[in-house]
C-alpha cells in the first residue's frame, strides 16, 4: 500500500491550504490515520489523527485551525488547514496506523508546506 500526499504549496499568513493523502489500497485497513510534520532541524511531530471510529486528536498548536477528515469511499484523508502562521511551515507527512501487531506503519513521501510572513 502506497500513500501519496498532494495539495502542499507556497501561502501568505492567514490564508489556508487543503492537503490530500490518497491510498492506493483501502483505508479501512488503517486503525488509523494522521498527519505529521517536520520543520527543519525539529522533530517530527503529530499535527492530527483520525481513528476508523472517528476519534479525532489535534496537536495544541493547530487546534482550533486545522480540521483532519477522511472519505472512506476515496481512500482519502484531508487536512483542512487555516488561518496558518509561518510556524507552521514544514514538511507533512500523512501516516497509515495499523491495528497493534499488524504491521508496520505506512507513511508518504511528504508535500512541502511553505508558510509566508
């Protein structure tokens, strides 16, 4: 299974992106779903997850901005992103969980998120 992220890009503080992490096989098969990011000489860090149930987790820092969703039908999973400040900038990395003992975890390549002040 292959996880492909798009939809990262160049944006002035304050306007909004929507990043994409398409799987090439079905998502169900995730206990879940998340997003990470890694700036430049930081740590990669949880920025938001989602559970097959629905359970949602949000890093404090984006909490109130960021919005993690997934269509189970497109094998997708989003990350609205808004009001976004040049913090915020980094690399995001979309991440396939299995269930404990299943596997290994499955993440993308990376889409490069370039906030502007």
């Amino acid at each position: 299974v292959e996880l492909v992220e798009s939809g990262g890009g160049l944006v002035h503080s304050g306007g909004s992106l929507k990043l994409s992490c398409t799987s090439s096989g079905n998502i169900l098969n995730f206990f879940a779903m998340g997003w990470y990011r890694q700036a430049p000489g930081k740590q990669r860090e949880l920025v938001a997850r989602i559970t097959e149930g629905g359970t949602l987790s949000y890093a404090d820092s984006v909490k109130g901005r960021f919005t993690i969703s997934r269509d189970n039908a497109k094998n997708t999973v989003s990350l609205q992103m808004n009001s976004l400040k040049p913090e915020d900038t980094a690399v995001y990395y979309c991440l396939g969980q299995p269930r404990p003992g299943l596997g290994l975890n499955t993440w993308g390549q990376g889409t490069q998120v370039t906030v502007s002040s």
